[in-house]
C-alpha cells in the first residue's frame, strides 16, 4: 500500500511538472519553403516566430519521403523497416507496434489530434480502436474543451493546406506573390508555368501557417503557451517531380522549429541531425517517461537543451518501400541511403524497376504515379523530348543506377551522379559500409538480397484521382 501511495504521489509530481507538447504538422511542405529558412518568396511568420523564440534545425528530415510511413516512424520511434506492412503508404498498421500517445494517455494526459493523424492507412481492422496519433478532435478548441483542470496535454494538429489537392491555379498571384521570388529547383524546368504553380504551393504554405496561429493564439489567450513544448514541422516534402516519394532533400529535408521557454534558448539554431522518428522518445522523455527499448530513435532533449550529447548526430538513414500502387505486380520500390553534411548515398535495390512507377497507369495515380499529378508533372511529360527537359524528365522519370552519389555542399539540388567518379569512391565506400551497418543493427529484412515481402502486403489506397475529387 506505502509503495503504491508513493508511486500515485510520484505520477502525480510528474504530470504537474510536465510541460504540455504541441505538435504542428505540415503535410507536403519541404525545409526551402519558410521564411526563416531562406525562402523570400513565402512568408511563414508563426513559424518565424517558433524560431525566433526557440530553436531551428538546419538538418532535419523526414526518415520516408512518404505520409504514412514517417507518421509511422514518429508514433514509434522505430525505422520503418522494422514496421512491416506500415513501412508503405496506404498501409495496414499493426496493432502490436507500440505507439507512444498511448503512453502519455496511460500516464494520465489528454492525448489528440486534428487534420491528418496517421494517415493514410487502415489501423481500424487490426487491433487499434483510435488512431496512432490518439483519440480524433474537430479542432484544437474542442480538444482543449475536454481537457481536465491543469492535466498536461499532447495535441497533434496535423494540417492539409500544402496537399497538392489544394494548389488552385492563380491562388499564389492572389495572394501576392511574386514568382521572380521563387527559387525553382535544378531538377525542375525554370518555366512561367513552373514558377507559377509554386506560387500557388506557397499560397498554401501561408494558409497553413495562419492556421497553426490560431492554435498558438488560443494558448496564449488562455496564458498556457509558456509551459507548453511546440514543435513546428512537416511530415515530408512537396509534392513536385524529385521530390514527395523520393529520397533526395526535396523529398526529405524538412522544416523544424522547437519553442520551450526555460529549456531552449531562444533564436538558436542547431546544425545536429534530426529525424522526425526521434519525436516519440522526445516526447516521452519530456514527459518523464522511459523510451522503449525496441526504439531505434534517440532523444534530441540534449540537443534542445544544450546538454552533454548522448548520441553522436551526424547523419540520418533514409529509406522507403512502396509508395502508391503503381508498379504492375504491387511492386516497392526499395531504397536505402544516409545523408551527411557533405553527401547523400542512395542505394536502389531493384534498379531495374521504375523509381517513378510505370509509364502506364497500373493501379492508382497515373503514368509515373509515384510522382503526383502536379501540372508541373504534366508539363514535363508533354515536353519530355524538349532539348531543355529531357535531361530533367530522365532524372525524376526514368530508371536509375544501383547507386547515387550527390556533393550536397556544392550541388544542394542533387542533379550531378557522383557515384561513378573514381575521386569520389572512397567516400562512396564509407557511406555504404555506413548503411549497411545501420541495415543490419536495425535486422532490415532487405539485408537479404531476395526478400521482396514488402511486395506482398496489402494495399489499401484507392486511385489518387477518385481520393482528390472525393475531397473536393
């Protein structure tokens, strides 16, 4: 009974000591696209502002350049590939897998989401009764209307805006701005029609930042935005051609702001390698809770508080299995690599497939339907034979090498193969021994060289057109 008492008396300690966590996540939106990340064409002020008074990451990505397969990573804190079916977009999610809002709500907090959770997948019909990201609200307000007096909450706020759904031509001029402003990407044509439907991305980037205001707006009214954690990112990046589905930095580098009065020290800015699969041990250790020994991912608390390190944060492992259906016989696309400061290393395990997905419409999507249906795309497939594009479609369209090699420093667009060149072999080497040291502490299935099971798990996804004019 004395243990017990001390054990309710040590919870409850615990819990009026924790700070509440806010998490804001965008969906589709890559690091170049705010403000305080370099961006002159966009303005992001709530994100400015969580950077302003906390701390931005230079080096943050996403561990798949893919929705449900990240947000499988985040509510685990494990690599995708120990994850089976949820490694792949439009997957099942099994209900073993622990997820760690369960263990805030067991510890007595209020745990939420609103908007896009994890997602898009099926949990309901295998063994989970609420989402991984926790019990679903309308909003943020409702959330907090069911909130006990003074209990710590966990919010997911997980917003839509930047889905290519929502890019509506002429939204971007509208709102004012200015295509000369934009930065278009090497690996894109640098056309009005592809500086336009930037704009129109960037519209949204903006609607979602409004929407995220309102979020901290409602904590500062109610004087809670002091001792709640808020963590401003993206899930991966945009939805254009070498980039959402694909393992280069617009497809994987995100944005990532973290304000924690007290703790973080306001306008810093840190260079350490972060994945968004090390917000579950974050989060937990945050709340005075143990991460899980099957984790993968590590704490960043240190790096937030200018701690003594705990692991080394030199580089991020990035993978992906299948994205949609689009490759006849349910085929993944397997891709394994690590990104450093220096260099990104991508090892195509079926280079014989299309990384793109088929040129002809297999189940979901269209032609190519691993890059999405952006008029950008459209653009480039009618004038892939254009002396100006066809280096450009070849590099997002067509098939690829066993291995890639890219000079981040001085080709931030990854658009020049370095793994050819006999100058950079050594440093190819190095990163590949890296990975497949990271493949086998992590028992990857694919360190065996015939495993296709990724192939074989079910696909839920109906055809992207029929999802987007349901949404509509």
């Amino acid at each position: 009974m004395i243990r017990l008492l001390l054990s309710l008396l040590v919870l409850s300690s615990a819990l009026h000591a924790a700070p509440n966590i806010l998490l804001l996540i965008g969906d589709n939106w890559s690091y170049d696209h705010a403000a305080a990340n370099g961006s002159r064409a966009v303005r992001t002020p709530v994100f400015d502002r969580m950077a302003r008074e906390g701390m931005r990451f230079t080096n943050a990505f996403c561990p798949v350049p893919s929705c449900s397969p990240t947000r499988s990573c985040i509510v685990t804190g494990r690599a995708a590939h120990q994850l089976e079916d949820a490694a792949s977009l439009w997957s099942k999610f099994p209900g073993k897998f622990r997820v760690f809002g369960d263990a805030l709500s067991q510890a007595g907090w209020h745990v939420g989401f609103s908007g896009k959770g994890w997602s898009p997948g099926n949990f309901k019909d295998f063994g989970r009764d609420l989402n991984p990201a926790g019990a679903e609200f309308k909003d943020f307000p409702a959330f907090m209307a069911g909130r006990k007096e003074k209990q710590p909450f966990f919010f997911w706020f997980g917003s839509t805006h930047t889905a290519l759904h929502q890019w509506r031509a002429g939204t971007g001029r509208a709102r004012g701005i200015d295509p000369t402003q934009v930065r278009v990407p090497k690996a894109l044509p640098d056309m009005p029609e592809v500086r336009e439907e930037i704009t129109d991305y960037l519209a949204q980037v903006e609607l979602m930042d409004e929407a995220f205001g309102e979020a901290i707006a409602l904590l500062e009214k109610n004087g809670e935005l002091d001792n709640t954690v808020v963590i401003h990112t993206s899930d991966n990046g945009w939805q254009m051609p070498h980039g959402l589905a694909h393992c280069y930095d617009e497809g994987t580098h995100v944005p990532l702001a973290v304000r924690w009065p007290g703790r973080v020290k306001a306008g810093s800015v840190s260079d350490a390698f972060v994945s968004l699969t090390d917000f579950a041990p974050t989060f937990l250790e945050i709340a005075g809770l143990q991460p899980w020994p099957e984790m993968t991912a590590h704490s960043f608390v240190d790096v937030l508080t200018g701690g003594p390190p705990t692991v080394k944060r030199d580089r991020m492992f990035i993978e992906r299995e299948r994205h949609a259906n689009v490759r006849r016989g349910d085929l993944s696309y397997p891709v394994r690599g690590v990104r450093t400061a220096e260099f990104l290393y991508l090892r195509n395990l079926r280079p014989d497939r299309w990384p793109a997905g088929d040129p002809q419409l297999y189940h979901a999507v269209g032609p190519y339907g691993d890059i999405d249906g952006s008029r950008t795309k459209l653009y480039m497939m009618t004038h892939a034979k254009d002396p100006a594009v066809k280096p450009l479609f070849e590099m997002s369209f067509g098939k690829r090498p066993a291995e890639e090699l890219y000079d981040v420093k001085n080709d931030s667009d990854q658009v020049v193969n370095l793994a050819a060149d006999p100058r950079f072999a050594k440093v190819k080497a190095g990163l590949s021994a890296s990975t497949d040291a990271w493949m086998r502490e992590t028992n990857d299935p694919r360190v065996d060289p015939a495993t296709n099971v990724w192939d074989r798990y079910p696909y839920f996804g109906g055809k992207a057109k029929e999802l987007r004019q349901a949404k509509q």
